[in-house]
C-alpha cells in the first residue's frame, strides 16, 4: 500500500487539493500496480510563517488551472461559434496543425479552411486525458467522434478524432489534430 505524504503552504483549496491528491494518485499507479484505493496521499498544510526558504517566509504560488477544464471551455466556445472567446484562451503564438493543412495560427483562418470542407462540425466526446510534460506545457489529448454536415448537405457521423493541446500559463499554445475526416469523405 503505497503512502505518500505532500507538504504545501496553507493556501490552496479544497478543489486544488484534490486534484493533486487525484494526480499523486495517478502518477504512484503509472509505476506501481496499486488500485486507487490502494494509494494514501497525506496533504499537510503548513503555516506561512512556519515556511522559510533563503531565510525568508514564503507565499504559496497559485494553482494552475484544470488545464482538461480550459480545453473544454475552449472547444465549447469554438462548438457554439464564440470565437472572440476562445481566441482569449490561445498564447500570442498560437499554433494549430490539421490533417492535410498547412499549420494555421488564427481561428479564423481554421474557419475560413473548415468552409471549403464541411458546412457544420460537432464532436461527440469520449474522454479527456493530461498530463505534464517535461517542459512547462500541460498537455491534453481529447478523442471522440465527429459528426456534421458535408458542403454538399449531405450527413455524416461516427467519424474518430484525437486532438491534442498543449498548455502554457493557462492558455492553449498549441492544438494537433487527428481524424478520419478525408478517409471517410473519399468512400462517400
């Protein structure tokens, strides 16, 4: 029965730290084969003033957003067309790469390639994965299925995709995405 015992700064919510409880849990089963059930995770909160580091009390940085939760606002927004919105959740250097585009850098450039494809788009999904990088990016991948409307008014469903997002300091720095788009559209 794996335990593992977290020291934090007084600070963080409830919410925050049950996600690192969660996510303490889920790195000590990536290595060991524990059911969650199995893993003790023991916060301890400790006082400010009971915190020195280089002879100095500290603070407690802030919680990073649920970087799953910024993804689905993301694609809710681009889902209900509120693209002013969720360009507020993209990094200055915003980039996106689909399947058989040149990478794109703007949503309006992805709305004006996605009108020479399909007249409407929705995805139907199946879960949300994350995970920290080595680097400062957070990254989430996301899979389901599409489904919509042709150019032609012609339906479609059941259509797999992937995406993949990487976040940094809150913000969508980049998206990759996979799906069977053109495969399925050849065989109709």
């Amino acid at each position: 029965m794996p335990i593992v015992e977290l020291h934090v700064i007084s600070g963080y919510s409830t919410q925050e730290k049950q996600r690192l409880g969660e996510a303490l849990t889920n790195a000590v089963r990536f290595v060991l084969p524990a059911a969650p059930e199995l893993v003790t995770v023991l916060i301890h909160d400790i006082s400010d003033q009971n915190y020195y580091r280089g002879g100095k009390t500290r603070r407690p940085a802030p919680a990073k957003e649920d970087p799953k939760l910024i993804v689905r606002e993301f694609l809710s927004e681009m889902g209900d067309r509120a693209f002013e919105n969720a360009h507020k959740r993209l990094t200055p250097n915003f980039v996106m790469q689909f399947p058989g585009a040149a990478p794109m850098r703007d949503l309006v450039e992805l709305k004006n390639w996605a009108a020479t494809r399909y007249r409407r788009i929705a995805k139907t999904y199946e879960g949300f994965d994350a995970m920290q990088s080595n680097d400062d990016a957070a990254i989430v991948y996301c899979r389901g299925t599409l489904s919509g409307e042709w150019t032609d008014g012609t339906p479609f469903e059941g259509i797999r995709f992937i995406d993949r997002f990487e976040i940094k300091n809150n913000l969508i720095a980049r998206q990759d995405v996979w799906n069977d788009i053109a495969e399925t559209r050849a065989q109709s």
